[in-house]
C-alpha cells in the first residue's frame, strides 16, 4: 500500500470529522436505530436527494454494519421515508400539511407517523435541500445517542447565507492557513480530486453551509483567471460536487481584471466599457454555472485595487457589479475590512478601529440591493478579545453579512486550542441597541431587524489538505460549531461541543466531559495567556504566532498599545480620544465611553490607564495581567492533564495530533507569559504580588 | 542598442569605480604623464605580466587617447620598463639591487632612472604579482594627480593574506547582499559572464587583495557540489580569471559533504574513511586548480554541521581538512562565529559575546600549521560600535586572520552611508597588550607578534551585480578603502578617502572636499541615529534594516539591551556580570571592567546603568540618546545638501543614484530618531531636556 494510503488508513477518524458513523455496539441502541434506519423510501429524484439517500446509505451500512432496503416509493414496510413536501402527502399521514408553512425553502419536517402497518418517520423538506439537512438532523440524533422513535422536529435554518471563505490560492497556499495546502488548488492549477472536494461538501452540507467562496480575497494574477474561459470549465467541476450538497459556489474576484485580463485599460466602475465587460463575463460564468452565487470582492484595502483609483466610491464599485449578476440572481459580498494600512505611528488622531464605519455608513441606502457588506465581527482584525463592530446594524438599508474567522490567525494557529463558539455566541448575542433594547447582532444578521433582503453570516474556512482537514484535530470543533450556530444562534457553546465530542469521539463520559471542558475553557485560556483586557495584538508581525509586545508598535498597521512607563490602552473616548466610542448606538456608546461603566475584558480598548488603575475585581491592572498570565500556562498544564486522560479512549493518530499541538501551546504559553510578564515588570517596574519568577 | 547596453553607457562611471582612467583634460599634466607613459617595455612573460601590461595600455590609451608603444625588450626609448627582478637588471640602472630584499613576494619597486638616453620608470617586482601592484600604484599616483617624474618607492603588503569572502549562492541570491544578485551564479548555474569576473578581478588586484571565495559560508544543498567533478571546470574558470590578477581561489564547503554527496554514513574526522574521501576530494580539486587557495568553513554554527555531531572539536574538524590541503600547500579557513543561537532570552547567565573565545581559547595550539582561525573583528556581530574581539591576539600557537565585514548588513545596507575604514582602523590600532604594549590587532594578523605561519585580513564582499557593483555607488569606497587599508594600515582614513574620491570623481575641490567629508562623518553619524554608547541590535529581525528596539530582546540569538524603566546595558563585569570583561589582556581587562574608566562609546557593552547616569561628557545616558538621536538626523539633511551641491559636477546616474539612497537614508533616520527616542522616553518617563519633539 502507498504510505498516502497507509496515513488514511491510521488517520480515518482524523479524515472523516463528526461523521464517524462508527458501528453501534450497545445492543439495545443498535435494535431501537435499526428498527427505524433500514428499510428507506426515497421519493422523488433530484442530486440533493441522492446525496441525502447516499449520506444515509453510507452512515447506515457503517453503523449497523448492513445494507438497508431501499425503495423508490413508500410501501407498508418502509421505516423512513424521505422527500420534499410536495412528493410526499403529508395528510395521508395525518399530519397537518399546514406545518410547512412555517418553513422557509431550506426547512424540514422530521415526524414519526403511524403508516398503519409500523410506525415511520417522515423527513420531509420544504426543497430536496431541506430533506438532505433532515437527514444530517437524524443522522446526528443517532450519532449522538438521542432516541429517534418518536419525533415531532420542524426546523428552518435562522440565517439565509450561511457562508464560507476560503483563503485558497492558486499555487496550493492558503492564507493564514494553518492546515497544510489547498484542497482546491495546487501548482497553480485547480484540483482533480473532486472526492476531496466531495467530502467537503458532506461536512458542510451536515452543519447546513450553503455558500463558498472558493479562491482568496485577495486575488493575485493567477487567480484573477479563475473567470475565464480557460478555467471555468474546472470551476464548474467544483460548483457541481458543490451543488449536490445544496452549496453555491462563489468566486473572489479582483477589481482590475478588465485590465489584468488585457482587455480595457481602466477598471473605473462608472465606464461604460467595463460595465459591458463585466456584463458579458458574467453572463460567460453563468453559462458554465447556472446557479453561479456572485462575486466577493477585497477593494480598495491592504493596497488590492478598487473603486478609488477613478475616484469613484464603494457603491459605485459594488452596483456596477450588481448589475452585472442581477439578471442571474447573483449578488456582490462587498467586504468592509477598509482602512488606513500606511497610518504612521506617530499619527494619534487616525483609529483603524473607526475606518469601517467611517468609510460605509455615509452610503447607507446607495447600495442595489443584490451587494451585501460584509463585515468583520469586531473593528480591528480578529483579536481574542474586540467591541463588536459598530457598523454591525448602523446600515438600515445596506443589506449584511457578518463576518467570522474560524481559521485561528490570531488565536494559537490551531497550534493552541481555542473553541471559538463561546466567542461568537457573545458577538451574536450582543444588543446593539441600533432599533432600540432587543436589536441583537442575531436580529441584525438574520435580516430580521430591518428587513434585509440579503443576509447571513460568513466566515473565514479554517481547512486544508491535511489528513485531518484542521491541524489540530480539536480545531474540527469550531467548523462544526459555526455551522450549527448560524443554523441556529440559539444553541449554546455546551450544546454545540457536547454534539461534537459525540458524533467524533463517541460517548465515552470521561471524553466527553474533558474534551467539551477543555473546548469550553480554551478561548479563556488564550486570552488569559495573551493579551487580556481587549488590547489585543503584541504578536509577531506578518505571521501572527507568538509574543511579541511592541511587534506592532511601531508599525504602518495601526495596531497599538501605548504602553509607557505608567500606563497602557487606546484612549477611544469621545472627549479625549478618537472618539471611536462614539460610534455606537446608546446605551452602548456611553458604556464604552465611561470608564466607570466600560466592562473589564475591554478596558484597554477604549481607555488608556495607569498600571495601578483599579478593576471591578478589584485587582490593579498590572496585577491583573500578572495573575492572567501566570494562569493561563496552569491551565494548559491542565489541559494536557485533561487530554492525557484520555490516551486509552482514542485512536492513536488523534490522540497524539492533539497531544503535541498541546505541548506546542504550552511552549507558546510560556513564552507570552515571560515575555508579557518581562515587558510590563521592566516597563511599570511594579513587582508581582505573590512573588513570581519574572524575568 | 538593447536596454542593457544602454544602461551601462549610462553607467559607465558607475560601473568602473575607481579605475576611471578618464582623459586627462590638464595639458601641463597631460604632458608630464604622456611623457612618461607612452612607450612601455615589457620584459618576461607570464599571465600575471601580461595582465598588468594590459592594464596599462587600457589605461593610457584612455587616458592620454592614444595609444602606448609596446616592446617586449627595454630600448634606450623606452620610458616604463615592467617586469620582475629575475627579468630587470637593476645594477644596468644604477640601481643597488639589494634593494629587492627588503621585500616579500609581492613587493614591488618603483623607481625613476635614467637609462643614459632619458629618464625611465622602473616597475618592478619581486614576483610578476609585485609587477602587477607596481603598475597599478603608478596608475593610482597619475589619477590622484601626483608627480611620477621622480619616484623611489619600496613598497610590500603588510598583511600576507588579503582575503574577500563572497556570500553569494548558487540561485543567485547574495545572504546580506544589497547591490542586486550574484555575479558568480545564477539559477543554480555558475556564471559564463567571466568578463565581469574579469573586471572585478581588476578592481580587486588594482588594491592589492590576493584571495578570494566564491560561494557563501553557509553552504547549502547545491553549493556543496561545487566540489564535484561536475562543476569543478567551471570553477576552474573562474580561478584561472582570478589567476591572472594574483588572486587565489578558495570555495566554501560543508563539513558534511561526505554525506551530502552520498559517499560516507559519516563526516566524523577521526574516521578514517572519512580522511580518504577529503584527501581524494582535494587531489580531484587540485587536478583542476593546481593553485586552489583551500577551504573556508563555517563548522558548529548556526545550525550548519560541524565535528560537534561526532564528539570532535574544532581542532579535530579543521586537523583533518587541513593534513588533506597539506601536500598541495592549501590552507583551511575556520570560522570562530560560533556561538548558541538558540539561547532563552531568560538565561541571563550565557552570554554571546564571550563565545568564540570559551570555543577556541583552550585549543590553542592544537591546530595543524596550515589552518587559520577567521575572527570576527567583534564578539558580537558586526555591529556599529562594539570592542575588539577577545580573541584578537588570545591565542599565540595558533593562526588567525581578521574578518571584516565590508557588507552593511547592520550599517545601513548601502543604502545609508557608513564608511567603514575609521572603524576599521580602530581596530587595527587598537592594541590588545596580548604581549604588552604595542601588541596591536595589526601586529597580530600580519603575522609579527607571534610570527604566525598564516595570517591576514579577509572581509564580507559587498558586490553585486548591480550596473555600480554596490548598490549605493558611494558604498564602493569601502570596497577600494578595504584593500587599500589592509594593504598598509599605516593609511589613515583621511589619505584612502581622498584617493578613492580623485579616482572615482576627479579633482573638483567641492567633490573632493564635500565627498571626504561625507564619508569621514558617515560612521559617526550612522551610529548617532541607531545605537549610540556600544549597545547595539535594536534593529528589526531577519533583515536588519530600520528600528526595532526590542526586535532581538526577546530572541534566541543572545542580543540584548536589558533595558528597563530605569536603565540600559549589558552588565558584562568580572564582578556582576557575564565576567566577559575579564577575557582581555590587563589593562584593557581593568578598563572594560571599571564604570569610571570604560570608554563611553563602549559604555553600554560593558556596563549595566541607570538612565540617569553621567557620561564624560557630563550628559547623562538619556540626554545623550535623545541628543545623538536628534543630530544624526539633521546630520543626514546636511549630507544631502553636501551632495546636493555636486549636481553639476558628477554624471547623472552616479549622482541620482547616491541621491536617492541619501533620501532613504533620512527616512530610516527619522525613523530611528522617533522610534529610539519614544521607546527610552516611554520607558524612562524623562524629558528630553531641549523640549524637542518625541511621540
């Protein structure tokens, strides 16, 4: 056998995520399931269908280690029955054919009825995709021990664009990827393995992704082909395996290609020759793939090409774009990570954080209303620890996406181990008071709150081609759990990891308590470990792991702490700093503003302190971050405590992937900790408390 | 005409440096030196002969725009007779020959006679390489101006190895190169282009340097092939080029080439296998370069390999290599940058600086007569400031050579000015008290205080191939003041930077007053506006370009400033410290280790103070950081309206060129002069006493 070959074979659980499928072995749970699974009728035909009655194929041959039945039509023996509502009669039986319409295109039923012979269960969707997302539903039941005999489960999915990015380049490299290579491309050429892709599509289709952009944001001159007629034909390969698994496919494209593609001389928006341009390739691209979701485009950020150059603005740019996909239904994600990325240090009166809002919120209501901002949860670049954005629900009539990152850039690289739902949960869950008390991120995004036509959340992918598709196997936690929580916000982060360590590691209650504490801790553990109190950054430039104090202090990027000899944070107030506080909607506004009212865990993002500023725990700052510190490194000790426990319950290949990024962490913690410690022992000269090795 | 003769049309001044050869425009000089050069008789005849002939003929034919009269026999009409000793009768001349023995081998007479028809320029040498130095100092007295109607010059080199060491790899790319790629490789192949081989072959003899090694010192995967029977007639190429100018040929090789090269499990020394494969490698070599110089190696450094695998040390690695050079009369060049670049920034106990001397010291005296110990001229790294390498003079059984660094890897990087010749002289000068007074570094590496086999100076190229070979044009004066320095380190920087301005310039009193001016101050002003008082690093990591204060403080290479909120420096006392101070000579070793008398420029390096602390000067640390910092600034304006004034007086290319480095050069000071001064203010929370602006 070829060591690729060898390396599944010990790596498969690593391979295959939450869909293990293992054989049942408990007796009575295996009788109970396999009264239920074996005997399937599928009605209808469409390839989401398929791929629903082969994921059920798959999972049931594996878990009861038997073929099921299957038939193309329910009969009397039939024990699932699975189809879209209008090929199955709901009323024959007797169920409420009404229920339905509480379901958007995406929902489901899933209904044990009485067929008169046996009892059966329904898995009924209002499209063939909310059949194929009823399927993953009961296959997790099963995975995670829940009991499938009597189910009554009407489910829709809370947000409409459930999307993810991928940081893919054409020469194999993903940026900030922390998970090998592309499975998409490589050597500049794109993927023939489509069973890669395939799988991919499984997994996401089993947490309810809908959407992928498949190429960088940033799109270099290889990639600026991915649009022609050269390439489309491989795309459209990649759309297909896609679509099967009710995923649309989009491209990130870049500003300038009618003058990269050598065909016009300008890229200025408002010309009418490049609208042509843009008219005609879209209409090439959707002749490859009919269902094509449109474009997501980095302009006029980090030095990639937009709308500036011909002094034309954002909307301009987008609409002209808009246009061009409206006639397809296709949209434009505009994406709003737009600043200052020369600012020179010196500079106290520019803030990165205010950039966003400043740049968008004069052009609410500009926008066609097929363009979709896309922002970043918080207003710097995905620290540990950020405010939520404030331009999250201040464009009443600019459709939005928000905008996460799973892939750990900032948080450990998927070396550390940080569960990131806990996070996002407080991003969701935040008031943003920009329609009054109740106008959380979650209203905001699923379009509820001003009726947006276009919204969802996005999120940056955190696979590669390694074995284990994350790096770290844990890492496989935090692609399950966001899309489980934009299907639903209102899961909590102990459902989500609960469902996780099941489905992938089994029901083992000494695995299941330690993993899903050590993921429930872990975001915690980072921060504590790194840079508490909302300050953010002091990493490494350019690759972002590791300490590094005034790695950007003095830097184009706009990322600072200030730290002097006394103090340390970013004055943001309105009064005496940037006034970024400013930017929110009251109350919040005045929260931040207040340095009495500001919350702990974002002090120093908006307010700069003495050292010895009290906190609401009543530790000074400076002990604070020595106790943090000191903390955060037990508590990985604690970690690796936790995992070694479980040597014996996992497969080898898992145990020790995790084991050794854990050892990797510790090293990290270590080093933030000492060099943290150091950094403000020298700087602040105020000893520890307890008397702690500082160096 | 291709845009590559263009540019060396436009470039021609740039590219021939020092050996201008302009036409002289003067009549009463024209006169005087036509009268002497045009009718040139060569006596004898080999390559090295004829390369010196050939040199002149170049040179008279453009500079008097006439051709010379060339015979291969002295006649009464001859006015320059070249030719060695063995060939020139000197008694036919009235000359005492006698004379010749005051030389070394490559020493030379130039002497003014009068053959009974006319007055005659003798040149002559003790060996057709002493011809070759003749004819160049001959060329050197006519473009400096001076009278050669009436010369008696004896003249050897005071060093007998006068060395270059090029950085360059294979794939073309120079470690610490800024004057573009290689000229000796490109994409993995050696040159073909020997006719700049050729010219810089003529650049190098022109001052004197008489080795040379190709290939960098750390040697990578292809570069260790350059022993091999595959690559060693192109090398052969390059040498027989250098050949003719008096210049050895020696390559870089890795230690572990009997492994790489997939001949031997091993590369221990003491194997005997081992011995056979570099014996017979060395008679391979010798067969194509029957005058190859021998080996450079960087051994146990860095990560490269080195006997320290095998349980060997230094002498047992360098003994083996050296027994196989012995019968071809080849030498081993081992480096002493040794040191742990993987210390934890912790471990205040190790310390760099004292490395090579811990390494090498106890050895001395077990080395074979045919290996040179290569020194740094610091303990650290080449930086701005630092004292003289311990190991200078440390070790009376054992050979060493000087390493110089003429790369500005931390001076700038040609594009900031840093003439490096006042800096070098410090170290010749300065005098170790290794066998009491007057034991200076020159006496040392010329080999007369412990009348060493081997010795001499070798140096870090800074060429490339770039039109003006060093990026910055004015950077080529380091090339020129190198040989020429350690030709006679009797020079003083003043006399080699006046020199070098009439050759490269000519004779324009503004040139030649704003030029010198430049360079003498450029050191000084360098080390104002990075790091003044001996301290250092502070630079940014990898590259070593700009401002980092805290860029290595945390690193593991063992460079660090310690500094708190209340002082700077490296403690390096018998007493407290690193006890590094105490590997000098007494009364160094006193001075080094005191406060009070330690040097202030060196203050730092030694000696851990507060802020506040007071210089000779009378200004206290902190004052003179910020005053250094402020006037290295407005020094660098100074040297640009210096340079300024030269518009009309120097070629268009040289002079934008040096200008649009000297504008680089004043941002990287501003930037230095903002970042220095607001790290130590934040720090130190004092003001800078003249209220000047700091962030």
């Amino acid at each position: 056998m070829s060591s690729k070959v060898l390396e599944i074979l010990n790596a498969k659980e690593a391979y295959q995520c939450w869909l293990q499928y293992k054989k049942i072995e408990d007796g009575r749970q295996y009788d109970e399931y396999a009264s239920i699974c074996l005997n399937l009728a599928v009605v209808g035909d469409s390839v989401i269908l398929n791929s629903a009655l082969q994921e059920l194929i798959q999972a049931v041959t594996s878990m009861f280690d038997k073929e099921p039945l299957i038939t193309n039509y329910a009969d009397p023996d039939s024990s699932i029955i699975l189809g879209t509502y209008q090929d199955i009669n709901l009323t024959d039986y007797g169920v409420d054919a009404s229920i339905m319409d509480r379901l958007n295109e995406e929902g489901y039923l899933l209904q044990t009825v009485n067929n008169g012979k046996r009892d059966c269960l329904l898995l009924v969707g209002k499209s063939d995709k909310g059949t194929l997302y009823a399927t993953h539903h009961l296959l997790r039941l099963i995975q995670t021990g829940e009991a499938i005999n009597d189910l009554t489960i009407v489910e829709s999915p809370r947000n409409q664009i459930r999307m993810l990015n991928q940081w893919d380049n054409m020469d194999g490299s993903v940026e900030r990827g922390y998970s090998g290579n592309s499975i998409f491309f490589d050597n500049n050429q794109i993927t023939t393995d489509l069973e890669r892709i395939k799988d991919y599509a499984r997994l996401l289709s089993s947490v309810g992704i809908n959407a992928i952009s498949i190429n960088n944001v940033n799109v270099w001159q290889v990639e600026t082909n991915l649009i022609t007629s050269k390439l489309l034909p491989e795309v459209a390969n990649i759309a297909d395996t896609f679509r099967r698994y009710g995923i649309k496919t989009f491209l990130s494209i870049n500003f300038a290609s009618p003058i990269e593609l050598g065909d016009l001389t300008t890229a200025d928006p408002l010309d009418q020759d490049v609208k042509k341009w843009w008219k005609d390739k879209v209409k090439e691209i959707y002749a490859h793939i009919p269902d094509f979701g449109g474009f997501v485009v980095k302009a006029d950020s980090e030095h990639r090409p937009g709308p500036f150059s011909y002094d034309r603005d954002h909307a301009d740019g987008s609409n002209m774009l808009a246009e061009a996909l409206q006639p397809f239904d296709g949209i434009v994600v505009w994406r709003c990570f737009v600043y200052n990325c020369m600012q020179d240090w010196r500079d106290r009166s520019t803030d990165r954080a205010r950039a966003a809002y400043d740049h968008f919120k004069p052009l609410d209501g500009k926008f066609h209303d097929n363009v979709i901002l896309q922002v970043k949860n918080g207003p710097m670049d995905f620290q540990v620890r950020e405010p939520i954005s404030p331009m999250i629900g201040a464009m009443e009539n600019t459709n939005q996406i928000l905008e996460f990152q799973i892939a750990q850039e900032y948080l450990g690289q998927q070396k550390d181990l940080a569960f990131l739902i806990p996070m996002w949960k407080e991003v969701l869950d935040f008031d943003t008071y920009a329609k009054g008390e109740g106008s959380t991120v979650t209203a905001i995004v699923d379009g509820s709150l001003y009726d947006y036509k276009f919204s969802g959340i996005a999120a940056v992918s955190n696979i590669g081609n390694d074995i284990n598709w994350t790096g770290n196997t844990l890492a496989q936690a935090n692609l399950y759990g966001y899309g489980r929580l934009i299907w639903n916000p209102n899961l909590t982060a102990e459902e989500i990891a609960g469902e996780w360590v099941l489905a992938t590691f089994g029901s083992d209650s000494t695995v299941l308590e330690n993993i899903t504490s050590m993921l429930l801790d872990s975001r915690e553990i980072y921060e504590n470990y790194t840079t508490p109190l909302g300050i953010g950054w002091m990493v490494n430039p350019n690759h972002h792991y590791g300490p590094n104090v005034d790695g950007y202090e003095y830097s184009r990027w706009g990322t600072y702490h200030f730290a002097d000899r006394n103090g340390i944070g970013v004055d943001r107030t309105i009064e005496t700093g940037t006034g970024y506080a400013g930017q929110y909607f009251s109350p919040n506004k005045k929260v931040y503003n207040s340095l009495e009212e500001c919350p702990d865990e974002l002090l120093l993002f908006f307010h700069h302190v003495p050292y010895t500023h009290k906190l609401k725990s009543g530790e000074t700052v400076i002990q604070h971050y020595y106790n943090t510190h000191f903390k955060g490194v037990e508590q990985v000790e604690n970690l690796i405590v936790k995992w070694t426990m479980l040597e014996d319950k996992i497969d080898e290949f898992r145990f020790n992937n995790v084991l050794d990024r854990l050892k990797m962490q510790l090293a990290n913690a270590k080093e933030w900790r000492d060099q943290v410690n150091t950094y403000f022992y020298r700087k602040s000269g105020i000893a520890d408390e307890k008397n702690r090795t500082i160096y």
